[in-house]
C-alpha cells in the first residue's frame, strides 16, 4: 500500500536579485524526490519579490518506503523568465 506524503511549503526569504530590470525576482518552487511524482509539480509564482509566500502543499504517492529514507527531499527554487529558460535560485 502506498504511502502519501505531503510537504508544506510556506515561503522563502531573502532571495537574490534574479531580474536586474526590477531588482527582484519571480520565484516559484518545486518539490523533488527520485521516483515519485508531485502533485501539483509547482508552485504559483511568486512575482515581483525577494520574500515569496506560497504557503502551497504538495502531495505525492509513494510505493517504496525505503525512498523515504535513503532518498533527500529537494525544494527547487526557480526564478520564472517569460523569454528565457527559467534559472534555478537555490536547493
């Protein structure tokens, strides 16, 4: 029987300037463990600051227990681009 997890992720602080037009950044976060699959798989953006609030919860089903163990729990953080690849803020 599959385990359901959920992660919670209530905001960030103090984030580098990403877009230099603005002096502030577009985050968005993204949860990541090998194997499974989050659902939502993003955050909303946060737009136009360096202190984002996403208070967001993810959920994900996971079949092999020992992931939870072995396995690290990564919250991505990405600044969003409309005209280029997204850039990764920080782990």
């Amino acid at each position: 029987m599959p385990t359901r997890v959920f992660v919670h992720v209530l905001q960030a602080r103090s984030l580098p300037v990403m877009d230099r037009a603005s002096g502030l950044c577009d985050a968005y976060v993204k949860p990541q463990l090998k194997g499974v699959v989050f659902e939502p798989a993003q955050s909303p953006i946060a737009k136009k600051t360096l202190n984002p609030i996403w208070n967001e919860q993810f959920r994900c089903d996971v079949t092999d227990d020992c992931l939870l163990q072995d396995e690290p729990l990564q919250l991505r953080v990405f600044d969003y681009d409309a005209f280029s690849a997204d850039d990764q803020i920080g782990t």
